[in-house]
C-alpha cells in the first residue's frame, strides 16, 4: 500500500480537518478524504471522529496514527541507507527541545559536517517534546534532565552548576559567592512545579535544611529575569542559561550544590539508525 493514506492521516489527525491537512500536503481536499475513506473502509473501523468540519481521532485512529509515524520514520530511513552510498547528503532531521541553550551548538556543530541536510527544531515543555518524539514527529531531543523509561536512549551532553542573580542593590550583588544557607529566608522566585532547575535546586536546599521564601512562582525565565530586576527576589538558574544584564548580578552556591545535565534523547530501536546516530555523534 502507498505511505500517501499514512500521510494523509498524520496530517489529518495533526491539522483537525480535511482542508487543512489538504493544504499542509499541497493536494486537493478530496484527495485527502477519498485516501482517508479508504483506509477506514479496508479496515472498517472508524479512524476518525467528525463534528462538521472538524475531525478527531479514535481510539483505534490513535493506534493507526502511532504506527503510520513510525513507518515513516522507517522509510526515511530506508531512503537515507540506500541514497548517497549511506552518506547524508541530503535529507531532514527533526529535533525537539525545551529550550535554546544546548541545542543551537548542537546544530551548528551538524550543520558543519553535514552541510546539505536540512534541521527543523520543534520547541516545547518536557513533556511534549517527550511525546513528540514518542509519536515519531521529530528524530531526536534535547532535554534537561534523566527521564528513565525503557523505550529511550539518552546521552550525557553537558552539566552546569545552578547559580543565582540577584538585583544590583542587593547585599548578593557584591559577592562572588554565597553559602547555600545564606539563603534561608531570601525571598526566592522559582519556576513551576516540573522544572528541572526547581527540582534541583529544592532538592539542594532541603538537604542543606535551607528554607528559603518561596512567595512567587513563575512560569518563565524570561519572566524571573523581569521579577530580578524590578527587585522582587533572587533568581535561579542554570550558568549555561544565563544572561549578563546590566540590573543584576550572577552569584554562583559554593561548592555547587544544585546543577542540571543536558541529555540527547532518541528512541532505543532507532539509536543506530544513520540519521540519528549521525546527529549523537556530531554532538
């Protein structure tokens, strides 16, 4: 059978409607409906639920849906081993993050070596960029921190020290460092619940029976940075994440109590696959 119906589904299932996921596969609507109509009447099982135009999976189309990503991703394979001699002169490799830090180097590292390949990054919190890569919508992740299940494979990348900031006039501000205890009390402005860095961090204080004032927690670095400044606490941060601003000033914990490692993460049945392994090793 043609991998035409399996796109036509991804795209349908992704887009929520047959227009749409006409326009993001550049055909005509009715194509995309007569390649679904197929599917469901070689099968028939309902793939897709219809409330006027919009389309939703079933459960069986969830099912479909995950093993269709997953046979693509096998093709493009496929393609990449028998183009070229196996060499990757062209192609598309699909990478996920949480956030830029990691992941820019990253790319400009495999772009040197493969200079012919194109690289889209998808952002998202944690747990979508686990899932985008669970579901075969991108070929590789990066992410803070060790998420242990038994599908994925993940590589140490980097470790950095958690450092705080604080605002210009603050005592902190005149020091290279600070005691982790030094902190109890100081009004401290962490980011949600599931953050790598908070889960760090907390873990440091409570081991030193540090409590700080957690009095404002924030969804954003972008916005902690805002808070420093306007002199609503001390930020934490990854060292690798921050950024020299003239409103603060970064002090780094003696001995570095609280640190986050940087992993690249893939599928286990796809870690000596040519695409990504080409990427684990350029990184």
């Amino acid at each position: 059978m043609s991998t035409a119906r399996y796109r036509a589904l991804i795209a349908v299932a992704q887009q929520g409607s047959l227009s749409a996921a006409a326009r993001t596969l550049g055909v005509s609507q009715p194509t995309i409906s007569s390649q679904i109509a197929a599917l469901e009447r070689q099968s028939q099982i309902e793939l897709f639920h219809r409330q006027g135009y919009r389309m939703s999976l079933t459960g069986a189309g969830r099912k479909l849906l995950l093993l269709s990503q997953k046979l693509l991703a096998l093709e493009s394979e496929a393609e990449y081993f028998l183009r070229d001699s196996g060499k990757l002169n062209q192609g598309e490799l699909k990478i996920g993050a949480v956030g830029p830090f990691h992941v820019i180097e990253m790319v400009a590292a495999y772009r040197a070596r493969y200079p012919g390949m194109q690289l889209s990054i998808r952002m998202g919190n944690s747990q979508q960029v686990l899932q985008d890569l669970e579901n075969y919508s991108t070929d590789v992740a990066v992410l803070a921190g060790l998420y242990e299940r038994p599908e994925l494979m993940a590589r140490e990348y980097a470790r950095h020290a958690i450092i705080v900031f604080a605002h210009v006039e603050h005592p902190f501000a005149r020091r290279q460092q600070i005691d982790i205890r030094e902190l109890q009390g100081q009004p401290l402005l962490l980011r949600e619940q599931g953050s790598t860095t908070r889960t760090a961090m907390e873990a440091a204080l409570q081991a030193a029976g540090v409590k700080p004032q957690l009095s404002l927690e924030i969804g954003s670095r972008e916005a902690i940075r805002e808070a420093v400044a306007r002199g609503l606490g001390l930020g934490a941060v990854s060292e690798a994440e921050f950024i020299p601003d003239t409103r603060f000033k970064p002090v780094r914990i003696a001995g570095d109590p609280a640190s986050t490692t940087t992993y690249v993460y893939c599928m286990k049945e796809r870690s000596e696959s040519l695409l990504v392994r080409s990427f684990l090793d350029a990184s």
